[in-house]
C-alpha cells in the first residue's frame, strides 16, 4: 500500500483518486475550494460519471479514500503526489501552465522527505523539466523525481478505462521513480496491461499525440462524409470498406456533428502551438480543429436547408452534453446549433438525461423539457446531437406524432434512414442520402442493403 495524495479534486482528480484508493492504496484527495471539500467527504460529487459515486462510497467507508484543504499535511504525510489541475487553453492555443506551476511551487515549499511528483494533466512536451527547475530553484534542498503519467479517459466511461486501460505510460526521470509507480499500477501489471515504460518528455507526447491522431480521424471522416452527400455516395458503405483495412481499424470513424469536450479541442491546439514554439511547421495539425469547426457549421446549415429560416421557428434538440454518459457540456457541439438558433429568434426546446442544468447556466433562454416526447411537442423539426442511448430505442411514432413537421436532422446517424422513410420523417443525416416519404431512391446502398449484400456474398 502507498501513501498517495492527489492534488486537485476535478474530472481527473476525482477518477484518478478513488481508482486508486480501489486498488488498495491510501489516497487524499485535496482542493483549494473549501466547500467542494466538505460536499466530498459526504460522497457529494460534483460531476457526473457511471460508476464514480459507488466508487468513492465505498473507499471512504474502507478507510481509503479521504479529502482534505490541508496541503501541507497532505504533502507531507504522502510518498506519491499525482498533480490533477486544469490546463486550459490561452489565446492563440497555448497552455495555460499557471494552475500546474502553482502546485508544483506548493509541494516544493510543504515536501520535507523524497517525494515521487507524478503529473497526470495533460502538458506540453518539456514540463517535467520546467517543474523540476521550479522546485529546485525555489527549494535546492529537496529531494524527488519527476514522473509523467497521462490519463486516458473517457468521460462516460472513466472508470472501466483506469480499470482496464490498453496501456499505461510512465515516463520517470530515474529508475527509483519508475519502480515504484509500476508498483502503484501493480493490479493492472499483474492482468498483463502493457506498460509503455520511458522518459518523461516521451510520455508527455504520447498523451498529446493519441488525441491529435483521434481527433484527426474525427476531422477526416466527416470530411469524407461532405464528399459522400455531394456525390450521392453513401458514407455508411466508405467507412465499412475503410474500416475493414487492418492499418485503418473501425475507432473513430463515425461521422457527425465534430468532437467536443475539455481534451480534443485544447490539445489539438495546444499541440500545434508546441510545435510553432520551436518554429516546427505542421500544417495536417493545424487544419484538425479548422475542420473541426466547419464540420459544426455545416450542421446549422442542414438544418436551415431543412427548415427554412430559423426566425420564428421552434426546434427540439435531443442531447446537449458533447457526448453520452457525462454532463460535460464543455465545446459540445450542441451549444453552437442553440446559438445560431436563438441569436435567429428561434425557440429552442431542449433534453439531455444529464447536461440540461449546465447548458440553462450557459442559455437561459433554452427551454429544458422532461422527456424528449415534451421537447418534441409542437417542434418544426428535432435535432439529434448526442447518442445516448435512450434515443437508441427512442418511440419514433411517438416522435413523429408529437412533432408539427415529421422532420429529423440526425447528427450523430443513429437511425436507418430507410426506417425513417417508411415511419413518415423527412429525414437528414451525415453522409447519407436524405429521405423523403414517398420518394423512391435511385439506389438502395445504406446499412440494411449492405447486410443483404454481405448475405448474398456469403451464399455464394
């Protein structure tokens, strides 16, 4: 068991504290803000994420998991300090490393032994040494190492990703160090997850690397998908052919309304300014957030060729949180459709099973409803942003009936548009041929034939 405190109590914080105290190990969690202290030692989260709140019950009823605003005991009475801040963008992409260097400075005034300093945000390449030089200018006295340790969660799906990542990266500055953080990780070694073992500055690019490559196929797919609507190509059957390609893979080749969240849109950035900090040209970086955001307004435009103009017109949005299963509503998506639909004077109708209260605290004027049949009620069309899953096996009749047009713009290509047809909806999608009832489509080439062409393949 390691003695293990956890500076900063946010997203990753929280995650990264409670897994940790569920392997075993004794773990304080500390915040600066006083009163989310006290909420959390009542097991009061202040995000939601499936599976956190069991979580963090049940560790601090074994005695594992504690939360405190006492730095210097925490500091202290610790052997592993993980740094879990924010890092947010500045203008012109760069990171703000304020919040980092401040928690650096604190451990370096409270440490009195060796300590292991384990930073878990996500950096830019060369922070180790900025952080180490910090503490050593301040404190040339003190004894520790330098670890980068990069998440990987998904937010929706955090824990089962700390429990059973597909790799875990340490980047030590000494083999002390690099020992004794593998120890940490001990329940996952032992499952046989690889461990990518290597320098600090190598670990801080894998973490920004992974989410550049991510958020490019992202950017890729949906360009692909504009290419399919205007020729009439079918972007369903493109990406199963590229998919099929081992070199390629399935993962994030679903096109749709552009990524959001605190990761993607930041590090893409972040990593671009990295690179022209050292006067590094890197222009496939550099167009990944610029497609980005015209994939986003190539959404408002559907809607407007599907609607008419927006002045005057009620729309149901189903989903408003940058993806399912989280209440995370940072660079969603949805909130660029909301505000080009009410800066037009149209009346937003709105439902997400998580995210309502914080986009209410971002558009006061949006209307959160109860269900998605009372965002739908009386709506000239509705807008599927988010897949949860509950709009998986949505009542699409219900829909349709409470709906003043049977119109569907869906973002996120949940539904077979041939279904669709046949329910009655007009009804848009990304990449897909739009369906109007009554029409007879030239050429049938979506998902439902192309499983009875793989049949037909398979017979022969």
């Amino acid at each position: 068991m390691k003695r293990v405190c956890v500076v900063g109590s946010g997203y990753v914080g929280l995650v990264t504290g409670a897994c940790l105290a569920d392997f075993g190990n004794a773990v304080v969690c500390i915040d600066v803000d006083a009163d989310r202290v006290e909420k959390l030692k009542a097991a009061d989260l202040p995000i939601y994420e499936p599976a956190l709140q069991e979580l963090v019950e049940r560790n601090i009823e074994r005695g594992r998991l504690s939360f405190s605003s006492e730095m210097a005991f925490a500091i202290k009475s610790s052997e592993i300090v993980f740094i879990c801040v924010g890092t947010p963008s500045l203008p012109g992409g760069a990171v703000d490393m304020s919040f980092v260097y401040k928690a650096a400075a604190t451990i370096g005034e409270y440490m009195e032994d060796y300590k292991i300093i384990v930073n878990k945000s996500t950096v830019p390449v060369g922070t180790g040494d900025a952080v180490a030089e910090l503490i050593r200018k301040a404190h040339p006295d003190r004894d520790f190492d330098i670890v980068s340790n990069p998440e990987f969660l998904r937010e929706g799906s955090a824990i089962d990703d700390f429990m059973h990542p597909n790799r875990v990266v340490i980047g030590a500055s000494s083999r002390r160090a690099l020992e004794v953080i593998v120890d940490v990780y001990r329940p996952l070694y032992q499952s046989d997850v690889p461990m990518v073992l290597t320098d600090v500055e190598s670990a801080e690019m894998i973490k920004y690397a992974s989410n550049a490559m991510l958020a490019a196929k992202i950017s890729f797919i949906n360009e692909i998908a504009a290419i399919c609507e205007a020729y009439g190509a079918d972007v369903s059957a493109v990406t199963r052919g590229l998919g099929l390609d081992e070199r390629i893979g399935t993962h994030n080749l679903n096109p749709g309304a552009g990524y959001g969240g605190s990761c993607f849109p930041k590090d893409v950035t972040a990593l671009a300014a990295t690179a022209r900090a050292r006067d590094v040209e890197v222009p496939v970086l550099q167009s990944i957030d610029q497609s980005n955001r015209l994939q986003r307004q190539r959404m408002i435009a559907k809607l407007r060729e599907l609607v008419g103009p927006f002045s005057g017109r009620t729309v149901c949005l189903l989903g408003l949180s940058f993806k399912p299963d989280t209440d995370d509503v940072r660079e969603a998506p949805a909130f660029d459709m909301v505000g080009a639909l009410l800066d037009e004077g149209a009346v937003v109708r709105a439902y997400d099973p998580a995210a309502m209260e914080n986009a209410k605290a971002r558009f006061p004027d949006l209307l959160c409803c109860s269900d998605p049949y009372e965002a739908c009620q009386g709506a000239d069309c509705a807008v599927l942003m988010t897949e949860w899953n509950e709009f998986r096996n949505i009542d699409l009749p219900r829909v349709r009936n409470s709906l003043s047009q049977p119109r569907i713009l869906d973002c996120r290509n949940l539904y077979d548009p041939r279904e669709m047809q046949r329910l009655g909806f007009e009804y848009v999608s990304v990449g897909r041929p739009t369906r109007t009832p009554g029409e007879v489509p030239d050429v049938e080439n979506g998902p439902s034939d192309l499983d009875r062409l793989t049949r037909f393949a398979a017979e022969l």
